[in-house]
C-alpha cells in the first residue's frame, strides 16, 4: 500500500471511495462531507497554500484518504484535518495512524499551530484513534465548516 499526494486523476476514485463509506456505514448524508461541493474536485480543493491532501492506494485501487487545511472560516492559525475515510478493506492495518502522522507532519512544515477535527458520534473506532493520536474533545465547534451533523469536535497542539 502507497500513501502519496493526491493526483488529478484520483479525483472519481476518492470520491467514490468517501460516498461509498458514508452508504455502506449508514452515515447521516447532509452536513456531511457527503454533501460537500468540492468532493468531485478533491486534487483542485487543495491546490493552494498550506494544504494537501493524501491518498492510499493499493494495487491501482485507492482505498482511503485524508488531508489538512487552514480551518474554514477561523483567523486562528489552525488547521483542519479533514475527508479521513477508509474503505472496510483498508480498516484494521494501521493505516489510519499512519495517514494521521503523514497529515500532522505536513501541518506541522505548514507552521499550523494545532489541528482541529470534527466527526460523527457514530465513528467511535476513529475517535478512539484520534485520542491515541493525541486529539483532545472539545466543547464546542471552531470555525464555521459547515458540516452540522458532525457534533464531536477534537483538537490538537502541534
């Protein structure tokens, strides 16, 4: 299995690989990323300054992703890790870590400060991995990502 930064091409594959999560784990579809406008344009969304986005691929398959980014609608010097899925082939083999460790040392060269999250109740598996990570619960939401079915929010220093 390859983790590398996410190409043009990838665009359909990872997009398939995040709806097809959101369906087969029966997650909520709206204030989602399901429902995010930029899930077709993953390699333009992070084309710019301070951000980037990773894919897992294996054999020619890409089974996962995830990604950092200045937190939306925040002036803090805070990033956001953001689309962290993995298809049910890619779950249990240490990937997550390791995708979590590629993204946090990007934020880290980036000059980001922490590393903000947010995720469903649900995903219970990816909280435990987020604390283990070092991710601490918050209160309340930062900035404004719009993703309101998303009630458990995490942050991280850096």
């Amino acid at each position: 299995m390859i983790i590398r930064e996410i190409q043009k091409e990838d665009n359909q594959q990872i997009a398939a690989v995040i709806r097809e999560v959101f369906i087969s784990d029966n997650f909520p579809k709206t204030g989602t990323a399901f429902a995010d406008v930029q899930l077709d344009f993953m390699f333009e969304a992070y084309e710019k300054p301070r951000a980037t986005y990773f894919v897992v691929e294996n054999n020619g398959k890409i089974i996962g992703g995830a990604g950092v980014s200045q937190l939306e609608n925040s002036t803090e010097n805070i990033c956001e890790l953001q689309k962290m899925y993995f298809l049910h082939e890619a779950r249990g083999k240490g990937i997550g870590s390791q995708m979590i460790q590629k993204c946090l040392e990007k934020a880290t060269e980036f000059g980001y400060e922490k590393c903000y999250l947010e995720t469903l109740p649900e995903m219970l598996a990816a909280q435990n991995l987020y604390k283990k990570m070092g991710f601490e619960y918050l209160c309340a939401p930062l900035g404004n990502t719009g993703h309101t079915t998303c009630p458990v929010w995490m942050i991280k220093n850096l």
